[in-house]
C-alpha cells in the first residue's frame, strides 16, 4: 500500500451521516415503510361501504332493463348484420 492510499484511508474520518450514499440506501426502505404506514391509515379510517342486502334482486332489474335496452336495438343490429353479409334478416 503506498503512502497516498494511507493518507487517503486515514483523512476520510467523516461521520456516516454524511455520505449521500448512506442516505440513498436508507430512504428506499423509509419510504416503504412510510407507505406502508398511510395504507393502513386509509384502510382503518375509510372502511369499504356494506354491500346491499338485496343487491340479487339489484341484479335482476339491471338485468330486466339491458334485456329491454337490447329488443330496442334489435331492428339497427339485424340492419347492421344485413349490410355487413348481405344476408336479408328473417322476420319473426
């Protein structure tokens, strides 16, 4: 080991606290954990809604109303299909 390289060794007696690549590696853990932290804030003080009781028959009607949506457009589909294949729809 030459002499520069001893010097070099013995005059870097900073304290750990100021190097910027201590600090780098500590922050990307700090930050999880701070994440971390809000995450479970968040869940505890906004708890998720209470699904409806009745939220089958919910379904039924939401059904009811997309099935009557979709007779509505029947005539604009079968005319769309027609001119998309050229085969002429059969009434009902």
């Amino acid at each position: 080991m030459s002499s520069t390289e001893l010097k070099a060794k013995v005059t870097d007696t900073k304290p750990w606290w100021k190097y910027g690549y201590v600090w780098f590696l500590i922050s990307g853990p700090l930050l999880v954990i701070i994440a971390g932290v809000i995450t479970i804030y968040l869940a505890v003080s906004r708890p998720d809604p209470v699904v409806d009781e009745n939220y089958y028959q919910h379904g039924i009607e939401i059904n009811k109303t997309l099935d009557a949506e979709r007779d509505s457009m029947a005539p604009a589909g079968q005319a769309r299909n027609h001119a998309a294949t050229g085969i002429k729809p059969q009434q009902k």
